[in-house]
C-alpha cells in the first residue's frame, strides 16, 4: 500500500496520524492525501490545487479576483489558502465562524443576510466548499437563503459536489452566471495523489473517463 486518499469529515482529524505534513498542507491545517513514505505516514493536501487547476482548464483567472469562500472545513481550508497563494482576495464566509482559525478576522464573516450579501456583492468567484449539498433534505432551505441576486453578472460559482447538479448550480444557472462542479477539481487533485505516489504523470484522459461513465 502506497498510499490512500481522505474525505470529510476526516480532513483534519487524520492529521493526528502524520508523521510529517506539507507546506501546504501545514498551511491549510487539512489533509486530504496521505503518502506511505518508507513506513513514515506524510499527510499533503491536494484540493485547492486540484482546484486551481481545474479552473485553468476552464480559463477563469483568480489572480486579483475577488473569492468568497463557503465552508469552513478541511476543504475550505485547502481551497481557500491554495486560492489566496495564486493571488486572490479571499474571504470566508462559514455558519462556524469560530473555526476558521487560519484567517485574520478581517476575512471572516458569519452566515448572516447583511455579511452574505456585501460579500457576494463584491465577489468574482463564490465556492461553495460546505457540506450543504450533501444533505439533500435541508439542501433546498439552506441554499434558497443564500442572496446569490447579490452577485454581479460577471460572477462564477463554484461547487465541490460532482456527483450531481447541486441546487445551488441550478440557481446559478438560472441567472445566467458562469458555473462549474466539483467533477474536474475531483479529477485534478486525484491525479496529484498519483503522481505523488507513483512519480508517474496521471492518466486524466483515463479518470476523467471514468468519472463520467460513473
């Protein structure tokens, strides 16, 4: 055994069993790839990277751009500090403020209508890295009281969710905004773990095949 990969809700719980972390791993204070390095468990985080380069392939810049961040778990926190070392103004926005930890308060908000809609007001790019979409009983209620009228047309969203159309997508859809899921940041940040394990370059024609016959 090479290695293995981490979902939620243990991003940050595994940490515990590392023997060594990351830069950036360290820096988000997640670990979603663990590598079996000669008996020696190295925790790395490969998400936000995974995600940035899902969103090169699409072409959205975040250089410069300004990003709300939903979410305060390990994928946050992997999205928001890979997003912030491309360059961009990030800001969380999480229903626990008091675990985003990693971030001066200046880039917090709580999950109130007034901090929601003047951080959408002034957002390029929303990701939604909560847990939202995978309760589909409260799904509904909870994206509906998001003021997604508050961002500007130009605006993207962003999901983390890949294996199905969230409603939160659908909203954005809706309103004509740019939108992508979470299938190529999937595909990205697993071909990272590959190569990490293998010193091999990822088969993407492969994964993503497979991602979509799935």
């Amino acid at each position: 055994m090479r290695g293995a990969s981490v979902t939620v809700p243990l991003k940050q719980a595994v940490i515990a069993c590392c023997a060594e972390l990351t830069p950036r791993a360290r820096r988000a204070g997640a670990v979603n790839c663990l590598d079996l390095d000669g008996g020696r468990v190295v925790g790395d985080s490969t998400d936000g990277a995974g995600l940035l380069a899902d969103l090169a392939v699409h072409g959205w810049e975040v250089e410069g751009r300004a990003v709300v961040v939903l979410g305060a778990g390990g994928a946050a926190r992997s999205v928001e500090t890979s997003l912030a070392d491309a360059g961009a103004r990030t800001r969380v926005i999480a229903r626990r403020p008091a675990a985003v930890d990693w971030l001066p308060a200046a880039q917090v908000g709580g999950w109130d209508d007034a901090t929601l809609g003047a951080a959408l007001a002034d957002a390029d790019l929303l990701v939604d890295a909560t847990s939202i979409a995978l309760d589909p009983a409260t799904e509904a209620a909870a994206v509906a009281a998001l003021p997604l009228d508050a961002l500007p047309a130009h605006a993207g969203v962003v999901s983390l969710v890949y294996h199905r159309e969230p409603q939160l997508l659908t909203r954005a859809r809706a309103r004509g905004l740019r939108l992508l899921d979470g299938g190529g940041m999937l595909v990205q940040q697993g071909a990272l773990a590959f190569s990490r394990w293998t010193g091999r370059a990822a088969p993407l024609a492969a994964m993503q095949a497979a991602l979509r016959a799935s």
